[in-house]
C-alpha cells in the first residue's frame, strides 16, 4: 500500500516587502499552472493590508489616496494558494519548530521551515530611561513601540502612524500657529519633514516644522547629495536643529541646549528589533534582529530564514532598507525553496551602488546613484513612476 508522506509547512510571518514579493511569485507560478513548491503555505501578518512606505511621504503631502499606498495582502494570499492567518507573531520557539501568536486568541503555528519578515520598530531610547536594548525591551514588551506620550509618534508600525497623522491634521486645522517635531537624520525622516511642512503650510502659512537631527544629518550620504537636500529644507523654510533630542513632556522638546515648544513629535530615529525578537531561542544580534548568513538563514537553525529590517547579516554590512528587502526577499524565496527540495543555495550580494530617490514634499526629489546626485520635478516623476509600478504589480 502506498503511504503519502504528509507536506511540509513553510510559515511565513510578517507581511514585508519579501514575502510580497514572494506571493506574487506563488501567484504568478499558479497561473502557469506550474508547482513550484510542494509545501502547506501559512503566511502571519498582523494587518490584511500593508501600507507602502516609499509613497508614505507622497500620502501625507496630499499627491496619493491612502488606497493608492496600500497592499491587499489577504487577496494576494487567496490569489497565491496561501493560507492567511491575520495575527500578530509574538514567541518564536526554534527548538521546537513553533511559532506563538496573538490576534482573537493565543495560537501555536507548527512549522518545518519558516520565513522572517516583520520588519522592525522604531528606536525610541532617544527618551530618558531606555539605555539598553534589554532594558528597553523589558520596559514594553506588551509589543508597544515606546512612546507612552500620546503626542510622541513612532514612525512605526506603520499603520498607526497613518492615524496618528490625521489627528495631527485635526489639531492643526484648529490651531492658529501649530508646531511640529520630526526627530531624525536619515533619508525617511528628511521626507518626512518636507512632506509635513508642505501639508501644514496648507492648512495655515504660520504653521511650522523643525527637523531635530543632532550632528549627521544623512551620514551614509555623499557630501553633494547632503548639500541638496540642506538647500531643499532651507526652501521650505524649515527649522534645522542639530542637537539631540532627550525629552519631550508638558508641551517642550528638550535638545542639547534648547526647549523648544511643540505641539508633537514625530520620531523616525533608526529601528530596533521587533518586540518578539526578546523571546526567542534563535541568535540574535544587536539590537534584537535576527543573525542571519549569507543566504539569509539563521546562524543558529538552519530551518529558519529572515530578510529585510528583521534581520542584519553577520558576514557583512546590509542597511536596513527596503531595497535591501526585496532584493534578499528574493533570494531567500530561492533558498526556501532549494532548502524544501535539498537543493544548493545561493548568496545574496548587495550591489555596490543602489539607487535612492528622496521625494521633496512639494512634486520635486533629489536622486544618488553611488556619487552621482540628480534633482529635479522629472526625479519625482521617475519616483512617482516606479513607486506606482511597485503597487500595481502587487495589485493585479
Ligand atoms: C517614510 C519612510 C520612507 C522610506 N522610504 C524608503 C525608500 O524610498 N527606499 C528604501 O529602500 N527604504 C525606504 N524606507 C525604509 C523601508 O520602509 C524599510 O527598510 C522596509 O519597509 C523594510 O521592509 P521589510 O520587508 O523588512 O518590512 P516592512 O516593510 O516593515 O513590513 C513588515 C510587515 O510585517 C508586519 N509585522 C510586523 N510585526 C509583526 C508581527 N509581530 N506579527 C505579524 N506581522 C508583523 C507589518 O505589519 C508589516 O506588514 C522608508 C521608511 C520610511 C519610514
């Protein structure tokens, strides 16, 4: 008598720019007709939807409707062949080949191999008491980002920031003089700003946003491009202060040598591990992302896989960026598959120069390939081009 061997499951939790991609892949293999994989596919997200951060900025200066920025996970899953589970990951117990969960109730998920892509979350330890990741991390483990103060918004998760800033635009529609915080260096806070003072200089000219970025403003960026974009924040007459944030309470955002009055705060400060990266048994790294190697598996259980902000790569310096996520995303969809059929993996190797698009809040963006700076409305319209592309392929 024939005996069928049960099929492998293959968990993919978080709805990232990897396992996007890798949908779309499982969708467009199902319409071939072609199986690709001989596995029970479960993908873990906490949201139905994902919203796009690359046309984030776009959304806040009123150029996109918040449809026109978001992913239909679920209906990519359906369109996929994958089971969808809407429930946030909170344990990863690699030993035993399981997964806990929260959504309705708590859930285990078994799996034989799983794939990472929660991304990650916003470093709040610029406020007092949060020193360490440990310390940090045992302050909020409820998977709350750090940001007890109601007018202190976390650029993540995503989805909350999306409400957050409607009640910003509230405030300010009733405000005669409302100001605003972005705290931050990096390029998402850089079009945050711009985005921001465009969509407050709509509602009223006197209203005002201050860049707080302390002394490297866009460090990983050439001289040139920092020159740009330092031009770029002058136009818009935004405030530019290079200390420090420490604080912010009672309506003051304290700064090295400053008290400044804000109304709120926005912080895109650099992202930390996800809050269930502290109850794991896999290796983790850092500030709580998860050790991989080149082939974006963990060092520590060969069966487990993550790519994007939830991971660092142990062999080599990859920024967290989701260019990075989609690239390694597939990669690693290649390996997961290998690693299901026994076959060779392969290394994923960042290219040298990738190019980075920064949009201007007003239709207008800065662009870097390696050292070469491009500015212009035609660099939004290039932006505004690929973004859009990036959507679309992910809705149809
Ligand atoms: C305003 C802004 C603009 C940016 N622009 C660019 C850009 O132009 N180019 C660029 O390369 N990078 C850009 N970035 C950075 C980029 O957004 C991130 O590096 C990228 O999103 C990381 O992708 P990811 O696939 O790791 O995860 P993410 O895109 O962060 O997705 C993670 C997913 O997992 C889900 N999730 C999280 N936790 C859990 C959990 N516990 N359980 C279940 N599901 C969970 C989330 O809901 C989300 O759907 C920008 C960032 C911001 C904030």
């Amino acid at each position: 008598m024939t005996k069928f061997l049960p099929k492998k499951i293959l968990l993919l939790a978080g709805a990232g720019h990897a396992h996007i991609g890798m949908l779309r892949r499982l969708s467009a293999a199902r319409l071939k007709d072609a199986d690709t994989i001989e596995a029970d596919i479960h993908l873990i997200s906490e949201q139905p939807q994902t919203i796009y951060s690359g046309m984030l900025p776009g959304w806040m200066a009123g150029h996109y409707q918040l449809h026109d920025i978001s992913i239909d996970i679920k209906s990519l899953c359906v369109r996929a062949g994958v089971r969808f589970i809407q429930q946030s990951l909170v344990k990863v117990n690699a030993a035993s080949n399981k997964v806990v969960t929260t959504g309705d109730a708590q859930t285990d998920f078994d799996y034989d191999v799983l794939s990472l892509n929660t991304g990650a979350d916003t470093d709040m330890r610029w406020q007092p008491d949060h020193n360490s990741y440990n310390e940090y991390r045992s302050d909020n483990d409820d998977n709350n980002t750090g940001a007890a103060n109601t007018n202190v918004i976390a650029i993540r998760p995503l989805s909350t920031f999306i409400t957050q800033w409607q009640r910003i635009l509230k405030a300010a529609q009733q405000s005669e003089k409302y100001q605003l915080a972005i705290i931050g260096a990096g390029a998402a806070a850089i079009e945050l700003v711009m985005a921001a003072q465009v969509a407050l200089r709509n509602i009223n000219r006197n209203h005002q946003v201050t860049l707080v970025c302390g002394e490297n403003l866009l460090s990983g960026f050439n001289s040139g491009f920092r020159q740009r974009v330092v031009q770029q924040l002058h136009r818009h007459d935004i405030t530019i202060v290079r200390e420090r944030a420490s604080d912010y309470r009672d309506g003051k955002l304290s700064t090295t040598h400053k008290s400044l009055s804000i109304n709120a705060v926005i912080a895109a400060t650099g992202v930390i591990g996800s809050a269930w990266t502290a109850s794991t048994d896999l290796d983790i790294e850092g500030d709580g992302f998860v050790a991989v190697n080149d082939k974006q598996q963990s060092v520590s259980h060969s069966n487990v896989f993550a790519v994007g902000d939830v991971a660092t790569r142990i062999d080599k310096y990859v920024a967290h960026s989701g260019v990075h996520s989609v690239h390694g995303g597939a990669v690693e969809a290649d390996n997961l598959l290998a690693y299901l059929g026994d076959n060779v993996m392969r290394s994923y190797q960042p290219k040298s120069r990738t190019l980075y698009l920064l949009s201007c809040g007003d239709k207008y963006a800065i662009g870097s390939w390696g050292n070469v700076n491009l500015q212009g409305r035609w660099v939004w319209h290039l932006k505004k081009y690929i973004d859009k592309r990036f959507i679309e392929v992910n809705k149809n």
